[in-house]
C-alpha cells in the first residue's frame, strides 16, 4: 500500500499528492487524492486537485464525474466555476 489515509493524517496525504504533483507523477498523485476523497468527499479543493489532475492525463470521464462531484458540493463555487473551465478547454482543444 502506497499510503494509508485517515482523518489523522490527511493533510500529510496532501503533502505527499502535491509532491507528486510538482514532480509530475500524476498518476500517484491522484492514487493519494482519490484515497484523501474518501476520507473527505465534502473538500471542494480536493475534489478541484482531483479535476486538475484527471485533465493532465486527458481521463475527460472522471474529469467529468469530479466536475459533477463539484456541481452537486456547490454549483456556485469557485472551485466549479474552475473545473467547468477545464472541461471546456478540454472540448476546445483540436
């Protein structure tokens, strides 16, 4: 097991996803989110990573379904005002 999530140490679980973020391991660094979202499915920020990152690897179907994710959390927020964006980047992009 890559990492073992739990309300005590999400926030070292985010520190981990943000490193493999910087250093462009997308694929581990959605493997920690995803298991964060688990712990907190109600985290706007999280679920807006999570989006971010399932469009740098171009899964446009969990893309989507974080955006859903988002829409139903808060269809006013910020953070889905800013996923939205990313599907439509994505629909724009020959």
């Amino acid at each position: 097991d890559l990492y073992r999530v739990d309300g005590d140490n999400a926030y070292v679980g985010d520190l981990l996803a943000t490193f493999y973020q910087n250093s462009n391991q997308t694929v581990l660094e959605i493997e920690v989110r995803e298991k964060l979202r688990s712990v907190d499915p109600l985290s706007r920020y999280l679920e807006l990573a999570l989006a971010k990152a399932y469009s740098r690897v171009g899964d446009e179907a969990k893309l989507r379904d974080s955006v859903d994710r988002l829409r139903k959390l808060s269809s006013d927020s910020p953070e889905y005002e800013e996923a939205l964006l990313l599907i439509e980047d994505k629909n724009s992009t020959p």
